[in-house]
C-alpha cells in the first residue's frame, strides 16, 4: 500500500487497537488517543479505503475492516461496528434514514449483524425478564414488520418509542411486557407503527455506551 505518513501512522493505530482491545475504536475514541479532531479521523478513514488499506460495509452501520492489502486481499479482522443512538422514533423514516442521533455505541460486529442496525435507549423496568434493563440499550435491525412474539422497537400514536413483545390479534395489535407488575398494552392497527426487531441488548455498564441525551422511550 503507497500511504503518506500520516495514513500509515493512522493505519497503524487502528491495527494496534485492534490487537490489544480485540476491535478498532470509535471515530470518537480515536480523535482523543490522536489528539485530532472527529474530522480529521473521518478524513483519515476515507483515504485509506480509497488506497485500500481499509473497507467500509455500509453507510450507517460504519462497519470498518483492516486489510491486509489492496481492497481484493481479505480482511485481517472484522472491527467492531459503531451503532446510532436514535434519540427520537420519527413517523414514516426509515431509522438509518434520521438525524437525531444521540450518540453512538461500538459493538462486536460478529455479534450484531445485519445493515443499518440503531440503538434505542430504554426507560424503565418493564422488559426486566427478557433481560432488557433499565439504561440499557436495545440494539435493533431496521423493520416495519413483526414476527408472533418478536421483540420490538414500535411507535405509538406517531410520537411515544417503546420496546415490547409484538402479538398481532383479530381485533389489533397487543404489546406484552416481560414484567407481571406492568399491563399488556392494547392497540388498535393504526395505533402502532413497527420500526425495528431487537437483536440485542447492550449493558449501560459497557465501556463504550453513551450516556449524553435522553431515551427514546417512556416509562410503560
């Protein structure tokens, strides 16, 4: 690879990264390590993909790969993935598609696959026995639709986020809690807008969760 000097002393950054912590770290992470700013990192990053010292998978998952060569040689090891935080569920966008991030938490990408994967904070205990606790974060793919007994992200009313159990029934849609102190919520078809599954769930102590913002759900 023909890289400058700065391209070469990033690249081996993320490589020594990546052999001590088992991933590369977040553009955030590496600014500060660097002592550069978020831009500069991003810049950085676009320049070795395009000498093909790097590959990005997806525009916003931000999964990034070393490799070993030019972009035909294989990966050394996949990185982890950088997942958004959406602050807000907005109507009838996709959730890749929004801007109002709340920040971003890096995950093991051989843990959480799938594109364009978004985290939603979660409020409250009322998904306790499903392992979903409050402050953690439910990572989840990007769906308008829902499996029997699927857990998801849904929108009610156009304006309230909630994680939940989705059960389609004759007369609506029910979101169950995994919690007998809280009530299975009941809603009419229209009510509920599907906006993601959850495929995973991040712990509120993990090293790189972000704790600015506030949650998209409330308390239910």
């Amino acid at each position: 690879m023909d890289l400058t000097e700065k391209q070469q002393e990033f690249f081996d950054y993320l490589k020594q990264r990546l052999r001590r912590d088992g991933k590369v770290p977040s553009l955030r992470r590496a600014a500060g390590d660097l002592g550069i700013s978020h831009t500069a990192v991003a810049q950085l990053l676009a320049q070795l993909e395009k000498r093909g010292a790097v590959r990005r998978a997806g525009r916003y998952s931000r999964t990034i790969r070393l490799l070993s060569g030019r972009g035909a040689n294989p990966p050394i090891s996949p990185i982890a993935r950088e997942v958004p935080i959406i602050g807000r569920i907005t109507a009838g966008l996709p959730m890749y598609a929004q801007q109002e991030w709340d920040g971003s938490v890096v995950v093991d990408s051989g843990l959480f696959g799938g594109d364009h994967l978004f985290a939603l904070r979660v409020s409250g205990d009322s998904m306790r026995d499903a392992g979903i606790l409050d402050g953690d974060l439910a990572i989840c793919e990007p769906r308008q639709y829902a499996e029997q007994g699927e857990i998801v992200a849904a929108l009610i009313n156009h304006e309230e986020a909630t994680v939940k159990r989705f059960y389609r029934r004759a007369d609506g849609i029910e979101l169950h809690p995994e919690n007998h102190d809280y009530p299975v919520l009941r809603y009419g078809f229209a009510e509920v807008l599907v906006q993601g599954k959850v495929v995973g769930v991040v712990r509120s102590d993990h090293p790189s969760f972000s704790r600015t913002g506030r949650s998209g759900e409330k308390k239910r």
